[in-house]
C-alpha cells in the first residue's frame, strides 16, 4: 500500500458525518485524529459552568488559553446548551487564536508516534492547516443532517422535537457560515462530497478511493 497522507483535513457542518469519517480514516491509514470542534464545546462547556456569558470574549478567550484535558471529558460535551454555546464562542476571534497554536502542534507531531494525523472541524483545509496533503468538505442538506440529528437523539433515549432539531441546527449553520473570523466554506481545492444520500460505507469508500487517487505512486 501506498505510504499514508501526512495531513488529512477534513471540513463540513454539524452532522455532515465528519466524526464517522475522521474516525475511520484515522483507522485505516493509522493515524491520529483530532476532533477540533471539541475543543470549541469544551471551551462553550467551561463558560456555561462557571455561569458566565457566552458572549463575553474577554472571559472565553481566557478559558481557551487555559484548557484543561478534563475540560474535554465533561459529560455535557454534547448536550444541545453546549452546542449552542461552542458555536457562540467559536465566533469569538481571540478563542480561535488561543486555540491555534494547540491544534497546528498536533498536526506537526501527532501523539502515539503516528505518522500523521486527521483533524476535523469547520476550518482546517482554509486556516489551521492550509498546507494539509488531502483537504476534504463534507456537507449534506439541512434537512438530511437535522433528521440524523433526530435519529441520534432518538437512539440516545431522548425524546426531541423534529421542528426544534432543525431549528437549532440552522441558527448554529447561520453562526458557524456567516461570521467574519474563519467561517465555514471549502478550502480551495478540496474534495467537496454531499453525503445527503449516502450511508457511512459509501462516504468512506468514496473518500479512501479519493486519497488512494492523491498518494503519490512513487511512495506506493
Ligand atoms: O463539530 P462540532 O459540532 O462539535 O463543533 C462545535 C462548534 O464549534 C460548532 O458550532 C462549530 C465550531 N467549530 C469551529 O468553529 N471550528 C472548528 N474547527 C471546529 C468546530
């Protein structure tokens, strides 16, 4: 086989399928993967637990440059408050900036020794890694992501309202595309790939037959 991509950013809004992706790929060219949009819950988490605004930039800019690794285990990571304080404070340009430098380190020296690394998020292909070997954007409907959405919630015994799931998805889509500090858009030259109707197997058969067509054959 072909010698691994060093750098594999992978972009796209929420329920795109990035986690699945990002977390297969890490697997099947062994490398380390990184899910960025964590850092942004565990800042959004830490905020709304010290019961302060997560508006406030001045206070969230300082909670980024002092993460903590049990910030990102908090059982709140995912809850939908969280979400939509992590899209609030990743508006903020001062936490983007403390979170940087965290992120590009992880690109250039991968934990475990592994000989790169996946990062997923909203802008790893346009500002935290423009130089990554394979950029990919992941995007599906609005309506086919906030139906997942449902369905997970579903899975997870809650018991969500569908008219909410999309609303909420929205206002975050609206908040992650439309602010001025790195917004959502495909890098130049990325592999863009609507998984509106595909499943998990298809998204991840399609992208591996991608980057197998991006190694160099001199390193195969
Ligand atoms: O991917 P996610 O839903 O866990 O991301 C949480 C929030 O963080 C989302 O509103 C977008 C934001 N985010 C970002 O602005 N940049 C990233 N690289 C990752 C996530």
């Amino acid at each position: 086989m072909a010698a691994p991509p060093r750098l594999i950013a992978l972009d796209g809004p929420s329920a795109a399928g990035k986690g699945t992706l990002a977390r297969r790929l890490a697997a099947h060219y062994g490398l380390a993967h990184l899910d960025t949009g964590a850092l942004y819950r565990a800042v959004g988490r830490r905020v709304l637990r010290e019961g302060r605004d997560p508006a406030d930039a001045a206070y969230a800019a300082q909670v980024a440059s002092d993460l903590q690794p049990v910030d990102l285990e908090d059982p709140e990571l995912r809850s939908e408050a969280t979400s939509q304080a992590a899209s609030m404070v990743a508006a903020i340009p001062a936490v983007r900036a403390n979170l940087l430098a965290w992120q590009r380190r992880f690109a250039a020296q991968p934990p475990g020794g592994k000989p790169g690394a996946v990062l997923d998020g909203r802008d790893i292909g346009t500002v935290i890694c423009p130089d990554a070997e394979v950029k990919l954007f992941v995007t599906a409907s609005l309506q086919a992501r906030a139906e997942r959405r449902f369905r997970e919630l579903q899975a997870a015994g809650a018991d969500p309202i569908r008219r909410a799931v999309l609303d909420e998805m929205a206002a975050r889509d609206r908040r992650d595309s439309e602010r001025a500090a790195a917004p959502l858009v495909p890098a130049p030259g990325a592999f863009v790939l609507d998984t509106s109707e595909l499943d998990a197997d298809a998204v991840f058969d399609r992208v591996v037959a991608y980057i197998n067509s991006r190694i160099s054959p001199r390193r195969a």
